[in-house]
C-alpha cells in the first residue's frame, strides 16, 4: 500500500513542479525545463551514450517530449515512494522538513549529472555565463516539487 501512495505522491509533486514551471514560463517569460532534450538523453542511453557533446543540435529523435515526461515522472514517483516510505518509517505523518530535503536531493541529479553529462554545461553549470541564474532557478523548482511531496502525501494520506 505503501507503494501505491508514495507513486501517487510523486506523481502529485511532479505535476504541481510542471504546473509551477509552466505559471513561470507564462506570466514571466522564464524558460522551462526542456524535456525534449531529457527524453533525447535518457532513450539514448539505450545505446550507451552517456556523454553528449552538443545534445541541443544532435538528430531529434521520435517522441522524445513523451521520453522527457515518461523519465521526469518516473523520476519524481521514485522520489515520491522514498518520500513516503521514510516517513512511514521515522515520522508517521507527513513531514514538511523531509520533503524539502528530498527536494534539494533532487538537484543534485540535474547538477550532477544531467548537467554535465547531457547539457556538457559542467558540474553545477559551471560553463554557462548565467550559472547563479540556473542554479537559482533549479533550486526553486525542486523546492516546489519537495513542497509538492509535502501536499501529496497530506492528499493521499
């Protein structure tokens, strides 16, 4: 049962980060993430690419948007099952602290790994001009998704 809650939970912090991301993009012009280009990166790890040089202007691949979203919200259930399984272990309820944890975790993937490796724009977007902006941003959207976790959990629950 555990399971099922912390994929519903995922599923609802993933979907309040999107709708957060795309009230952003709207009403302030500030670029969303860019999921065609995750979805490109993750259905060519198949073939063992894990280092992309210019991911940007590499061949577009077939439903790579469907990829990007498949990946972001696998993703973000994965979290929402750890989410929910450490506070069924340690806290019995929902706990705001833990979520914002988790959620900060989660920028460590797109720093770390998604950055370097299939942007090529260096660890933490060490080789972009607007790196404080990125990181900015990056903070304040998995700060939404770990508030989402938080939400999701006070729904499923």
């Amino acid at each position: 049962m555990f399971i099922i809650k912390g994929l519903l939970t995922g599923i609802i912090a993933t979907i309040i980060f999107d709708i957060f991301q795309f009230s952003l993009s709207y009403a302030y012009n500030i670029d969303k993430s860019k999921w065609h280009l995750i979805g490109r990166y993750f259905f060519e790890l198949k073939d063992k690419k894990y280092f992309r040089e210019d991911i940007i202007n590499d061949n577009e691949i077939k439903n790579e948007i469907y990829y990007g979203y498949l990946a972001h919200y696998i993703i973000g259930s994965i979290f929402g099952i750890i989410y929910v399984t450490l506070n069924i272990l340690i806290f019995n309820e929902a706990s705001l602290l833990l979520a914002l944890i988790i959620g900060f975790i989660t920028i460590l993937g797109a720093w770390c790994i998604l950055m370097p490796f299939a942007f090529n724009i260096g660890f933490f977007a060490s080789k972009k001009m607007e790196q404080k902006q990125i990181l900015t941003q990056n903070i304040i959207n998995h700060f939404i998704f770990g508030i989402g976790l938080y939400i999701g959990y006070v729904i499923i629950s």
